[in-house]
C-alpha cells in the first residue's frame, strides 16, 4: 500500500461520511466500527471507519478513517480524523 494512495482514499471516505445526515451519524456513533476490503493498486486494503461521540454534549461526532494494507517491508496503517458537528446554526 503506497501512503499517497491510502492517504487519497482515506479523505474521500471522510469526506462521504461527513456528508451523511445527522440521524445517520447518530446511529453510527452508537455502533461498531465498519469495515471494508478494497482493492488499490492491485493490493488489498482495509478501510475502517469509526464514528463516536466528540464532547459530552452529543453535539458532534469524531469520524476515523483507517487504511490498512501491506507495504514493501512490513504492514502499513494510515489515520485521518474529522470532527462533524450535528447543529446547523440558522
């Protein structure tokens, strides 16, 4: 898995998911992480995204994105994070 690559994907996917409603973020926060095998660049990785509460509020929510694959010499683990917040102010 190449850093570039699993970097590249990782914003895509929080972007996706900071697009989803707010009831929806809500559900997932209450529940597991989920987690997917793709292929990139003809390499198999795992995506894993995990949606929890961010503050005691319940206001917002902490969206991690993991990339895990193999790399030339060892296995390989990339993280964003993205902070959402479920108020729209008027």
């Amino acid at each position: 898995m190449q850093s570039v690559d699993a970097y590249s994907i990782l914003s895509k996917e929080l972007a996706a998911a900071a697009m989803l409603p707010p009831s929806k973020l809500s559900q997932l926060a209450d529940g597991s992480p989920i987690s997917r095998s793709i292929d990139v660049s003809g390499e198999p990785v795992e995506i894993e995204i995990d949606v929890s509460w961010h503050g005691t509020n319940r206001d917002a929510v902490l969206i991690s994105a993991h990339a895990r694959g193999s790399s030339t010499w060892h296995h390989q683990h990339c993280q964003e994070r993205l902070v959402v917040s479920l108020r729209h102010d008027a």
